[in-house]
C-alpha cells in the first residue's frame, strides 16, 4: 500500500538456531572423531612432569592419571581405582607401581594388581584384577599415550626435522595453550580443538591478523599478502605461500598439516631452510585442548614473541582488543565454533581441503579401515616433514664503492 515502510532485509530476526559440526567435533569414546583420534599417538605430557608425584590429565574427554615409577616407567591409569573406586590421584608411588591411598592395593604402570594387602597372602586371586591403563611411549622429551584398540598400535613415528640433533642443539619442549603472541601458557585452552588446527591450513589471517590489522606481531615480511597454493599429501595438506618481498628476495613459506591435529609451521622469524619444530593440538575434549611444541634449538629464543614487551597473561583486556592475536580471534568462537552461520571464501580452500580430509578418514576408521598416517612397520616410522622457509633469490645489494 501507499507510504508503506519498506521491509529491512537481512535483520536478525528469525534466523534458524545455529549447530556445529559434531563428526569434528565431538572426541569422546565412542563418537566418530573420537575412535579416529585415538588410532594415534598422542603427547600427554612433558617427561618431566611425570614423576613420582600423581598428575591429572584429560585428555579425549578421559580422565587419567599419569606417574612414574620409582625405576622411572611411566604410566597412566583411570583414576578411579579398580577396588572401591576412589582415585589414584592420592595415591602413592613405590618402585614397582602406584598404590591406593585406601587399601593399599598396588597397581603397575601396565594395570596389573602387584599386592592387596588387607587380603589373605596379598590377594590370593590378585592375578586377574587389572587396573585399566593405556600404554606410553618417550621421544623427544615428551610423553606419548596411545588410546585406541590394542590390535591396531601403530609404531610411534619419528619426524625427519627432529632427528639427529646437532652436538650444540637441545630439543626446547612447551605444553599448555600459548596465549595471543606469548610463550606464557596456560594448561587447558578453554575452546574446541578445530579452532586452532583450522589455523594451520590459513596462511591469509597472518597477514590481517598479525601484520597489518593492528601492529606487526612477529616480522615485517608478513605484511607482503602472499599467493597461496594449496595441495594434498599422503598424511595431510601443504600451503606453500609465496611473497615477493621488497629487498629482491623471493620466498615460499610452505607449511605441512599432518594427521590427525599435527602441524609443523616455519619459522616465524624467516629464518631459511627446513623447519625445526613440530606442534600437536591435543584435544582435552569438545570444548577444550592443549598445545604440544618441540623444536631443535641452538639458543633460548622463545616459540612466538611478546607484544609491547607484555606477556600475554600481563596484558589488559583492553590492551587485547587493540592488539587481538590468535587466542583472542579464536575464543571469539566460542567454545564450539557455529559451522552452519559460516561463509567458507576462496582464501579458505585450505581449510576445506583439511576438513574434507578429516570427514573421510574418520568415516574409514568407522567402517573397520585404517587411517592414512598411522604406521604399523618400524622400518617405515620416519616421517618427511615438508615444511620450511625456502627462499628463491638472494636480496639485491647496492655496490660498496672502492676506497
């Protein structure tokens, strides 16, 4: 009708509810992407905090405890003891295994019951109580757990940009959730594990994100946008991002995804030549991960730099809103991102890519096949990692006048 107020388009109002992914979201026992992550070795933990002190740790929506024996085994166990079901969290570790704070019962690092003290000759059918308990490997100074089916261990790989350290080189090993641009961390971070692997597979948001949104977070060359080629490997994608830079040089930085949520990122500081480092994201469970980092070092350079000489946990939030970095953009998120209010662009091809992926190992480990990138052969455990900061020309130099 006449002087009828026209309709606003593209209001809020009436937009259907919102849902995520869950077949990547969702790790728990017994969900798709749970029973796929758990055909992997996962790091759990620093060799160094298992000790004869008792440790939580969550790890694929599983409560657990890890220790180590006083003959310096590792293990980890459900926390609920086998007996009465108290947790052996207040246990108390002796050379053969832990025992329960309760009664006493003994448990090794492999779940067999070692003594029952309060029954007659330490238990007389003690033999066949077992405390559930998932095996542990150790390399490179971590601790790795495998979760899944007994019948499908896979050998723990080895990584070609970790082996072989120089007589002057040390491997430097964080775990925890860094924050923003800082290599203070933080155990648990509070938010879905895609979030971050997601991040791997998006070269463009550090150019935004880091270089030219606020203040330049880690070095001047990012600010060049790159030209991004995207492409599968056996166990994972690759981006190789090209920039022309303004000294003559010209350098593809090539970053390498690897199943399930590993990554190995060059160096920040364009330093040339292969990676030294390699990253797990870790999931906790649906809403919460931690980070796992270790590179061969030379020197005490930190994993990522401060902002304005800050920390991130120094820094107001205030002072966050003015220089957002990689936790501020992902919390942001929630705790579970809305994957059907997404708008996926052509910058996001490789998160597609990765995704896509994910989608159909998980769906061939439901259907009783194993996934690409766990190794059942030891002679085939070394894993090329392709990532680096390969550089194509040397800078152009100005002429030094003869004196």
């Amino acid at each position: 009708m006449d002087g009828a107020t026209p309709i606003p388009q593209g209001t809020a109002y009436g937009r259907q509810n919102p849902t995520y992914d869950a077949s990547l979201t969702e790790v728990g026992t017994g969900t798709p992407c749970g029973e796929w992550l758990r055909r992997f070795w996962q790091p759990i933990a620093l060799s160094g905090d298992a000790t004869v002190r008792p440790k939580k740790v969550r790890l694929l929506g599983e409560d657990l405890i890890l220790f180590r024996d006083r003959k310096g085994r590792p293990g980890l166990l459900y926390p609920r003891c086998m007996h009465r079901g108290t947790t052996l969290f207040y246990g108390k570790v002796e050379d053969e295994g832990i025992r329960c704070c309760y009664h006493g019962f003994l448990f090794a690092v492999d779940g067999t019951c070692l003594d029952q003290p309060c029954e007659p000759d330490h238990g007389l059918h003690r033999d066949a109580a077992r405390q559930p308990w998932y095996p542990l490997e150790e390399r490179y100074g971590l601790v790795f757990a495998y979760m899944g089916p007994p019948e499908k261990k896979p050998v723990l790989p080895r990584y070609d940009v970790l082996e072989n350290p120089a007589p002057d080189e040390r491997y430097v090993a964080v775990i925890g959730g860094q924050g923003a641009t800082g290599d203070d961390t933080f155990e648990i971070v509070p938010y879905s594990w895609i979030h971050m692997n997601d991040n791997v597979m998006d070269p463009f948001h550090v150019q935004v994100l880091h270089s030219t949104f606020t203040v330049v977070q880690f070095v001047a060359e990012f600010k060049v946008m790159p030209k991004c080629d995207f492409y599968p490997v056996e166990d994972g994608v690759c981006y190789s991002a090209y920039r022309k830079l303004d000294d003559g040089r010209e350098m593809d930085r090539i970053s390498h995804w690897m199943m399930p949520s590993i990554m190995s990122v060059p160096s920040i500081f364009f330093d040339a030549g292969p990676s030294t480092s390699i990253g797990w994201v870790v999931p906790a469970d649906d809403e919460s991960y931690f980070q796992v980092n270790v590179r061969k070092s030379r020197d005490n350079r930190k994993f990522s730099l401060p902002i304005d000489g800050k920390l991130w946990h120094e820094r107001t939030d205030e002072e966050k809103q003015d220089v957002p970095g990689d936790y501020e953009a992902q919390v942001g998120q929630g705790k579970i991102s809305l994957h059907s209010e997404e708008h996926l662009a052509t910058s996001d091809r490789g998160v597609v890519m990765q995704r896509r992926m994910l989608e159909q190992q998980i769906k061939l480990v439901q259907n009783g096949s194993d996934p690409a990138g766990v190794i059942f052969d030891p002679a085939k455990a070394l894993v090329h990692v392709r990532s680096g900061n390969f550089f194509r020309a040397e800078p152009k130099r100005e002429p030094v006048p003869a004196e």
